[in-house]
C-alpha cells in the first residue's frame, strides 16, 4: 500500500478547508483513493483551521503515524493545532516566500513559494488556490483532475469565480514539478467512487431507514447532518423542524414517531445528556425513535470541535431505572450510512430508543470511497389491520404499532409503568411482566451478522477489540502485525448493546490476549466489555481526544508484553 | 350527535374529590361531542402533573409523556399526522415551569392545535408547592415565607409569544368553558386556553373563585393592543375568549419527490 499525508494549516477564513477539499476531488478524479481529516479552533473565524489528507492507492480511512508534508497558508494559531499533525523526519514545510515557518519547525526541509506574489496577479486571488495548484502538481494530480475539482466546487458561483481560481491554480501548478515515486507512479483504478462528508452520509443512512420525521438542536459537530437533511427529508415526504431545545428534540421525535412517522435526531454529549429523560420516555412508552450522537471531547461542554470516543458510557447508561435500549457504533466513515440505516431499522423492529454513536473525527471526514449501497433490509410496517384483539403491551409478544388516524386501536403511550393495555399501573407484577417484555424483546432478538465484523486469521493470538473511527486502524494494525509474523486480529463491535455475548465468547477464548483500544481517559469500553465477560482477561490502551490514535502507538502497546 | 359521556374512557381519574379538573373533563368531553370529533383522529397529549393524568380519562389516543414537555411531544405528533385533532392538557407547574420554553416556542409556531392548562396556582401531586402563577405571599412547606415572586401572567405571555387564539375559562362554569374549548379546537391555530381549576386539597380557598368569575364584557377581537389590554386590566377571574385571529400556521419545508438513489448520487457522486 502506498501511502502519502500531508496538512495545510492557516487561521481560520484563510481557505485551508477549500484548498484541501480542491486536492481530495482532484485525487479522486485522477483515480486515486484518500480521506481528509479537519480540525478547527473554536472561533468561527481568524483561530486555527487545518485539514489533514491520507492519501493511497487503496481505500484508505485510518490515520498516518507522521506526515510527510506540511503547508503553511499562515502560521497563525499553528501551535494550538501542532501536535495533531506530527511530521516525519523526511518531511517539508512549504509556505509563502513572506511568512516563514516558526521556529518550532526549524530543521526540517523548507520551501518556499510566491503564493502571495501569484494571488496578487488575479483579481480577489487568495493564496489558497495557488497552493493547491503547487501541491497538486508536485504530488503528481493532472490538471485537468484540478479543474473538474474545481469546477465541481465552485461552478455554482459563476464562470468567472471559475476562471479567477482556475487561473491562480495554474500559477501555482506551474510552480512544482511532478515527484516522480509519488501519485504519478501509483497504480490508478478506474472505478467511479464516492467523496462522501461523514455527517450527510449519515443523513443518507436514516433516509435509507425510511426517517419521516427530523428534529433537532444545533450543536457542533452534529449540525451539518440536520442540515443536510433539511433540503432532502421533504423529498422523501418528510418533516424536519429545527427545535427550541434538545429536549424538544427528542420529544417532537417522539411524539412524531407515536403518530406514525420513523423518526430521529442528531446531537452531541450535552444535547445528549438534554435528551436522556426523553430517551427513557421511548423505552418505557416503546416508541421507537432513533437518535445519532456524533462525540465531541467531554466532558461538560468539553471541545466542541474535536473528537472522543467518551459518550459510551452516557449512551449506554444514560437513561434513568432500568433502561434496555439498543447502542450501535458504525465501523469508520463508510459504515455511517449502513449503521444509521440498521440504527432505525432497529427502533422499528424492536420499538425502543436506538441510539447510534458516530464521532466528530467520522462525522467531519471526508473521504473517497466506493459506492456505499444501502443495506437490503424488510421494511417495518406499521399499522395494525384488526385492534379487535390487539394489545399494546402483551407479555409475551410485540404487537404492531397501530398509526393514530387510520387505525382504530387507541390507546394511551405513557411514561407511567403500565399494564398490558397501557393503563398505569404501580402494581409490583405489572412491573415487572412490563420490565420483562422491554428487556427480553431486545436480549431474544437475532441481530445477525451485522453486530460485529471480524478481520484477521481466525487463530489470532492477538485480538485487537474496538469500534467506531478506531476500526479501520484496528484493522490495519492487525494486518501489519500478521504480516510481521505475529498472528493479530480485529474485532470490531458494531452492536454494543445489547452485546452479542454468545457469538463473541469462542472468538474472544480462542485468542491468548485480547486488547481494547479506545479513544477514553477512563477505559470506558474495556470496563463495559469487562463487566459483559467477567471471566474473560481482558486489558486495553484508553486515551482521550483529541489527538488521534495513530498505528505507531498500537504497536507500540502491544509490543509492551510482546 | 354523541353525548359527553361517550368520549370518555372507563378509567375513573385519580383527583381528589371536588377537584376543578372533573369539570375540565367534562367540559372538554362535551365540547369533543358537539364538535363530533372521529375519536380515532384526535390525540390528547400530556406532560406530567394531576392535570396531566387526563389523557387516559378520554377515549381518544393519547400520550402521558415527560414532566414539561407535552407541548414538543404534540408538535411531533401533529406535524408528523396533521390530520389529527391534537389536544394538549397540562397545568400551571408543567405548562409555565418547568416547560416554559416549550410554552412560548410553541405559541410562537402557531400549529393548529389547542393548549388547555388546568391552573390551580399550586403544585398538587407533589403536595403543595408554588408555582409560576401562585401569589408571592402564599406560604408553603417549600416557602415558609412566600416565594415574593410576581406571577406569571401567562395570556400576556401567550399573545405577546404569538397564539392566535387566547382565552381564560373557568371549572366552575363547565356550559361556558366547553364553550370556549370548542370554540379553541375549531380556530385554525395554536388556542391557548387558561382554565382556572381549584385545587380543593392544597389551595381551598380557591373555591371562593365561584363567586368572583365573570365573562369578559366584550366580543373576541382580533386586535392585539386591545387583547392585552383587557387581559391585564380586568379582573384575574374574567373569563372568555380574549383574543382570536388569523396568522400563519407554520408550515415545514415541502418538495417534490425524489428518489433516493439521485440524492445519493447528487450529494457523493463525482
């Protein structure tokens, strides 16, 4: 696998996320594969702003260890952002011939370009362009992969923007010469893929799930998913409603849902932990609603713009009583459609809150992929054809969910523990024939092969276990390590409740060690996995956001007892 | 035509005896059978409270949702299934409290749908505490001296926020409130209706309210200056409908179909 990063960096406003997203489409017009990673500061304009490009000649969606370039549209507010783009030895620090490089970065290998000089040539000309342009013909891409790029961006904004940046990118290619062990040598492929954005590809999961209701709260990094689906939704004969709060979120989803409309919502851990109460509301009253979290650093208001793994245990524990409800975790970028798509196809079929964990380093990505086909799944049905002798809440069956309206089967959802026909009841065995039916409709269902994937040599003697933006990495470690000798799988755990203790124990005995990697300071997963499987050793590498977990430092962790 | 009777469920309400809520039951049963509403379209939504426990005495759908939030948990209901007749019963605590926000937002939008909220001043089923509508020296277990609070004045509240329709009705005057609560269903908007409704148990003196309503002297308007006039320069206990007019029912976004895999395409397509 061949492999090539690079960051540029700039406060924000400077354009670094426009010339990065010139770059990623003109990579996929030329045929190859890649994904981006952005990080922003907090302030909406003038802090620091980077984009980080993995690019290969496979599909790729797991972090470098080092990159081998970085650019410098400014220097600005580098240092807050320095750490999360660790550069190799080798590497280049490219910037404008006017602004060079903090002292931070001396001693490595410096170029430095007229950006300024050339922007200045064409009317409103940022440098941004004519960075793109340099990078995009040193790194190999074609001009005319720049342009379809560039005109796939920018058309929408008229001939002449078009004509303006297509002019600054040509300074700035004709600036660099191609490397010749670089894109230009890798093999091409001549499929037709996708540049999918993590958030609206989630989007296009719960549409997919057959969503007819919306509702949400704007919270970074979950909005761009509400807003993707804002102009679509009505497409599929939707409702979407941006909501006073989060706690009206949940409840118009709820409520939406009751009335016969799948339904969800998007937020992060404070909209979360908003929404917990409702949440219990859709366990106790089985109104199936699904409702994606895209993790930020926690806890508190945390780092909005940055990304965690450390929701887990609200997502799992969060609500209030004993609360079984259904926890799913997509495998990287390319899993957020299947994931969000099985996410509400859960909530149907099961009639409970499934609440999908999506993280802001997935929901912010973007990234070449293949074709990401929907799932072929049945569609869930509601409504009820005879209420003559349908109960809402038998003991020992799950009964349709009647559509208010066209069915006559009313009846009264509540909060309240309730009997079989739903009327409130504080009797201790209505309790708990009630708790039964909600823990035993989720534990006695077949979640199928979808719960979990499993990559590696079946006689691994190490196993590799986590879940969400660590999969494609796991995965990747894992295949290194067996090549090296050192027969290593991974798990990855798409399904985290309920847990799929049963298909999991043979492979997790069958491993000598198993080792939880997680993006947590607390070691949330390996304490939840440790709690499923008390006789099973397990130990892990937890650490926080919001610098990534990179290849180096899995291997390096399960050097540590060999 | 059906009778009251007929839209009530068989599942006696757990109130106190003498509780104004009983009046508002029937008040508003009386109005779902004059206005003959298809019990399977109509949705009576809740939060929590004694107030609250109403959905369950009318034999409609219903939903008895969380403590503040039965005004969301009816937006969902209503914009997902507009053909439903959609009827929000709540009370001072959950309607002004702890679910004030919902309260304006949802004035603000103005759906068409009808907001009953049995005030008594009181919080009755935790036994007695006050709440955004109770007088500032009314003394309690959770406010030994009064809570020095003034009221809230929630029709003021409610025109200011945006409800197109706003009237006060009272549990003692069950032929006038059902009234008025038919006359909320049938306006084409967000109908809030404050119902005076004793708490015999924790505020008795409130049955003193019998001898002091009386009707507003005075047609609906339309005028808002007038409205807000006459809601906070008459008697707390004039009841009637204060306020009616017609302003735009907010409409989510609508589009032509499309199918799905062209918007897969258009979004992630290169």
């Amino acid at each position: 696998m061949k492999t090539f990063s690079l960051a540029i960096t700039g406060s924000g406003g400077s354009g670094v996320v426009t010339a990065g997203k010139i770059l990623l489409h003109a990579v996929a017009y030329a045929g190859y594969w890649g994904w981006m990673a952005k990080s922003f500061g907090p302030q909406i304009r003038g802090g620091e702003s980077a984009v980080m490009l993995h690019l290969a000649d496979t599909p790729v969606e797991h972090n470098s260890d080092t990159f081998d370039l970085l650019l410098g549209l400014d220097w600005h507010g580098f240092e807050r952002f320095a750490d999360e783009a660790p550069l190799s030895e080798a590497a280049q620090i490219w910037h404008d011939e006017h602004t060079p490089p903090p002292t931070s970065l001396s001693g490595y290998h410096t170029r430095a370009l007229p950006l300024k000089s050339l922007a200045s040539q064409v009317p409103k000309g940022h440098i941004n362009m004519v960075a793109a342009g340099a990078l995009g013909a040193w790194l190999g891409l074609p001009f005319e992969a720049l342009e379809k790029s560039l005109r796939k961006l920018l058309s929408r904004k008229g001939e002449e923007v078009v004509q303006q940046n297509l002019q600054l990118i040509r300074l700035g290619f004709d600036q660099c010469e191609p490397q010749p062990d670089l894109l230009s040598s890798w093999e091409r492929h001549s499929d037709t893929p996708w540049l999918v954005q993590g958030n609206p590809l989630t989007g296009l999961g719960l549409l997919r799930g057959g969503i007819r209701f919306f509702s949400a709260y704007p919270i970074t990094p979950a909005t761009d998913l509400s807003e993707w689906l804002a102009s679509r939704l009505p497409t599929q004969n939707g409702v979407l409603i941006q909501s006073e709060d989060e706690l009206a979120a949940i409840n118009m989803a709820i409520g939406a849902s009751f009335a016969g409309a799948p339904a969800a919502t998007a937020t992060s851990g404070p909209g979360l932990s908003l929404m917990m109460e409702g949440i219990g509301l859709a366990i106790a009253a089985e109104v199936p609603v699904t409702v994606v979290n895209v993790n930020r650093g926690g806890p508190s208001t945390g780092i909005p713009t940055k990304s965690e793994q450390s929701d887990l245990e609200s997502l799992l524990l969060g609500p209030h009583g004993d609360s079984p409800h259904v926890v799913t975790a997509p495998l990287g970028i390319a899993d957020l459609a299947a994931t969000a798509q099985w996410s509400v196809w859960l909530a149907e079929t099961l009639q409970t809150a499934v609440l999908m964990a999506s993280e802001q380093r997935l929901a912010m990505a973007e990234a070449i992929l293949p074709p990401v086909e929907a799932l072929d799944l049945p569609t869930p049905e509601r409504g009820v054809k005879d209420c003559s002798d349908w109960v809402r809440f038998a003991t020992d069956a799950m009964s349709p969910l009647p559509v208010p309206g066209q069915d006559s089967c009313r009846y009264v959802a509540d909060g309240l523990e309730h009997t079989p026909t739903g009327v409130p009841s504080s009797f201790a065995s209505d309790h708990r024939a009630q708790l039964n039916r909600r823990a035993r409709k989720l534990t006695d269902f077949h979640y199928g092969e979808r719960a979990f994937e499993w990559d590696g040599p079946h006689d691994a003697e190490t196993l590799l276990i986590g879940t969400g933006s660590l999969w494609p990495l796991l995965k990747h470690c894992a295949r290194a390590r067996t090549e090296a000798g050192h027969p290593t799988a991974a798990l990855g755990l798409r399904l985290l409740m309920p847990l799929p203790i049963e298909q999991l124990r043979p492979l997790l005995e069958k491993a000598q060690r198993r080792r939880v990697v997680e993006q947590t300071h607390g070691a949330q997963l390996l304490h939840y996995l440790q709690g499923q499987l008390p006789d099973i050793p397990l130990d892990g590498l937890a650490r926080p956001g919001p610098l990534p977990i990179r290849p180096g430092e899995v291997h390096q962790f399960l050097e540590e007892d060999g | 035509m059906p009778f009251a009777n007929d839209y009530k469920s068989d599942i006696h309400p757990i109130w106190c005896p003498g509780c104004g809520h009983f009046m508002v039951l029937r008040a508003l049963t009386q109005a779902m059978a004059w206005l003959e509403l298809d019990k399977d379209r109509t949705a009576v939504i809740s939060g929590i409270g004694c107030s609250s426990r109403l959905p369950a005495y009318v034999d409609t759908y219903g939903f008895h949702g969380l403590h503040g939030r039965a005004l969301p948990l009816a937006t969902g209901v209503k914009l997902a299934n507009p053909e439903l007749t959609v009827i929000v019963a709540s009370g001072d605590g959950d309607a002004y409290s702890i679910g004030g926000n919902h309260f304006l937002h949802a004035c603000r939008r103005n759906l068409d749908m009808t907001l009953i909220v049995m005030d008594n001043r009181v919080y009755g089923m935790t036994k007695g505490q006050p709440s955004p509508t109770t007088e500032p020296e009314w003394k309690a277990k959770l406010a030994p001296h009064g809570t020095h609070l003034r009221p809230f004045q929630p029709m003021a509240l409610a025109l200011s926020a945006g409800a197109s329709f706003v009237a006060r009705g009272f549990s003692g005057n069950p032929a006038e409130l059902s009234k008025v609560i038919a006359a909320g269903i049938e306006h084409q908007g967000f109908s809030f209706i404050e119902v005076l409704s004793p708490c015999v148990t924790f505020r008795p003196e409130e049955l003193a309210w019998r001898h002091e309503a009386a009707p507003l002297d005075a047609e609906p308007t339309d005028d808002l200056c007038t409205a807000m006039h006459n809601v906070l320069k008459k008697p707390a206990l004039t009841t009637g409908i204060f306020y009616q007019a017609q302003r735009p029912v907010w409409e989510p976004d609508t589009a032509a179909h499309r199918p799905l895999d062209a918007l897969a395409e258009e979004a992630f397509a290169l």
